[in-house]
C-alpha cells in the first residue's frame, strides 16, 4: 500500500529537518520516491541533514520559511504529494510569543493551501497535535485553526484536484522538547528531575510509530478527514519513577547517599494537567479503527455514542509497562 502511494512521487516535506519531519523523509525513503524537497528555516539542521543523507541523490534540501508565500511557492512546483510539518510547537513559547505563533502555524498553512491549490499538488497531508483539542493556549488554538484551515480547503477548492487531510497525534517521545531527554540529563546529572504538576498526564508514541502512521493515513487519505493516532497514556510521576530507576539503579542521587529527587516546579504558562485527542462531539463523525480513529467532520453523523478519547479516561500505563515500551524501543 504505502510502495503504491509513494513510489516515484514527487514529495515535499515542510519542516522537514525536525523531530518529525526528519523521520517522514527517513521512511519515505524506503518507498523510493522520485524526489523529497526538505523545506526547513534551520540552516544547521539543513547542514546536518546534509550530512547525514549525503549519499541520497533524490533529496533536495531547500532553506525557506512557511510564512513566505512566494519562496513556499517556488518549493512546490511539480509536487505530488506535501506533509506539512512546520510549526511553532512550544507551549510556553507561543504563550509569550502568541503573534509569532499565528503568523506560522495559521498565516503559514494558509499560504500552504494556496500554493497547493495554485501547483495542483495532488494531496496535503498536515500533521497536528493534540494540544489542539479544546485548546487553553495560544499554541493549541493555532493548531486547532491551523487543522481547521487544512479541511476547510476541501470545501472551497472548486475545480482544484488537491486532496487535503489532517493527522492529529500526541507526545512523541525524544523529539526535541520532549521530557524523555530532559529527564534522562537530569538523572544523569544527579537530580532534581523537575515536574510541573503532580497530576500531569501525557500520551506517547515514538517518533517510528507516530510517522509510520502518518505515512499509512497519507496514503489513504481522500480528502478531508482527520487521522487520529490511538496512543498509551502515562502520569509523568510514573515515566519520571521509571527513568529514575533504570538510569540510577544503584540510588546515588545528587550527593551520592540518595534515591534522585522529584520536585514540582509549578504549571508552566498555558499548560494542561491532561490532553485529549477525540472530543464527544467529534466522535459523532468518527469511525474506529484498531490503531486510529478517522474524523470525518463533514460526513454523515454516524451516531450517538458520544465519547472522548483523553488521557484520564483511556487508563495509564502502569510502571512495568513503560519500562517494557522504554526497553522495547531502546530509548534508554
């Protein structure tokens, strides 16, 4: 399915030297496209994805910002096939920043679906966070609009051909930001392993998973509809318990006599204790499937068995299971 989908298209990836968008262009790889454009405002992270995929003569590596329509526009031409990536995704940030959060995750998508629209790329595929789920920060309510900008295309296209489909997702444990790497370095250098909140809930996927997804909904997508990732949910006491234990086995915290302390530092501007990526009023639309649920928001209701799909209503992992995931992945 996915060698049919990707065989031989022409593919950009916006944000493409990201966490994300740097693991999209690894496995798009495999399905041996004609050509990936990595579109990316990092000029390090271009230098580095350079580098690292020095022998890849199908790649091309292009320095722009999302938020400037007509290099945007310049990127897409003769594209098949967009995975739109590229956002400002910081919680705190954006609360501080909240323009500079609209200007990319909202201006930026629109001029995405304007010169897809203009090329006649055939499908957008954009991917979205589950902090866009009855939002309470600048963030979140950039994305939920950002999301709504990409489905909202579907209606208004006219005769354009570009299909356009939204992937909402979690946590991705390791991407940059993550609390996975954070932890780890403060366990490493003795503690304190700092927590917000003592309730703090959180899905997780790893960054394979959460992009294998993705790709599978790519391929499916036939305009409009909204991918959401089923994901295992954790309390990040729990996770934090566990990373303590299997990095610092031998208790030798900050001053050698010790288990590693955990200290509550406080909620961070504009941050949520639990996240949510099905809402009861979405799930009206929505059709369940093992690994994922597809949102159709402009479909037929398919009926009244309104839930949510939120991390203090799904159940948590327990400790011995985010030591097997943990080990399973080789994140520690």
């Amino acid at each position: 399915m996915l060698e049919s989908a990707y065989s031989g298209k022409r593919i950009l990836v916006t944000g493409g030297t990201g966490s994300i968008g740097s693991e999209i262009v690894e496995q798009l790889l495999e399905y041996h496209p004609s050509v990936v454009r990595i579109f990316s405002r990092n000029e390090n992270n271009q230098y580095e994805a350079q580098r690292k995929w020095v022998k890849n003569k199908n790649l091309r590596f292009l320095l722009g910002d999302i938020r400037d329509k007509e290099r945007l526009s310049r990127a897409c031409e003769d594209i098949d096939i967009i995975f739109h990536v590229a956002a400002l995704k910081h919680v705190p940030a954006c609360e501080y920043n909240p323009f500079e959060a609209v200007l990319t995750n909202v201006i930026g998508t629109q001029n995405l679906v304007d010169v897809a629209l203009d090329h006649e790329v055939d499908k957008v595929i954009a991917i979205n966070t589950d902090k866009s789920v009855s939002p309470i920060n600048t963030m979140g309510a950039t994305k939920l609009l950002s999301e709504k900008l990409i489905i909202a295309a579907n209606l208004y296209k006219g005769s354009h051909r570009t299909r356009f489909a939204s992937v909402r997702f979690g946590n991705v444990i390791g991407s940059a930001g993550s609390v996975l790497p954070l932890f780890i370095q403060q366990i490493k250098n003795g503690g304190p392993v700092t927590i917000t909140h003592e309730d703090m809930e959180r899905f997780i996927m790893t960054i394979p998973q959460a992009v294998h997804l993705t790709l599978r909904a790519g391929a499916e997508a036939a305009g409009g509809e909204v991918f959401i990732l089923k994901m295992p949910a954790v309390k990040i006491t729990d996770f934090a318990d566990v990373l303590i234990d299997m990095i610092d086995s031998e208790g030798q915290g900050s001053d050698g006599n010790g288990r590693i302390e955990m200290k509550i530092t406080g909620r961070r501007a504009g941050e949520k204790t639990f996240e949510e990526l099905l809402t009861p009023d979405e799930s009206a639309y929505t059709e369940e499937r093992e690994d994922m649920f597809i949102l159709r928001p402009f479909g037929e209701k398919r009926g009244d068995n309104f839930r949510t799909y939120s991390t203090n209503t799904n159940g948590h992992l327990g400790k011995d299971e985010i030591r097997e995931f943990l080990v399973e992945h080789k994140l520690v």
